[in-house]
C-alpha cells in the first residue's frame, strides 16, 4: 500500500472509484501533480497517479483530501491519445 493513500474502505467514505486515489496526507498541490512511488529494490521512481480535484469541506481548517487519477486504470486513453497526436 502506498503510504498516505488511503484504503478502498476510506475512498468509499468520499464516494470515489477504483479509477482514484485519495492522498491523506495534507499538502498544497495543484490540479496535474504527480503522485510518484519509489520501485521497491532499485532506483527509479513510478508515476501511480496525477492530481486531478479536491474534496469539498465545509469547515474552516479542516484539510479536504487531494483526488489523483490513478495511471494503471488510464493506460488505453493515454496510449490512446499519445499514439493519435
């Protein structure tokens, strides 16, 4: 499990799909960034998703939790769209 991403029973509780990942962990990110995985055993690193929206809070302070866009459950539409341009 990646660390600060949360478990499918926590993403059930924000209504999302296999299709994202939930980051727990607070920080300021912007729409597009990335999500990157160190590769057990070597020195590389791995793209796992990219920022796409925020869950809404209405409290004041309260951290609302950054949304990504999982990239293994994308790979067609990005082959797709690369291999079209």
């Amino acid at each position: 499990m990646l660390e600060g991403v949360a478990t499918k029973e926590r993403r059930l509780t924000h209504q999302t799909t296999d299709y994202h990942l939930l980051k727990i962990k607070y920080q300021e990110e912007y729409a597009g960034a990335p999500v990157q995985c160190l590769i057990p055993g070597t020195n590389q690193w791995a793209l796992v998703g990219v920022s796409s929206w925020r869950i809404a809070c209405a409290a004041s302070g309260v951290e609302r939790p950054r949304m990504y866009d999982k990239i293994s459950s994308n790979t067609a539409w990005i082959h797709e769209t690369v291999n079209s341009s």
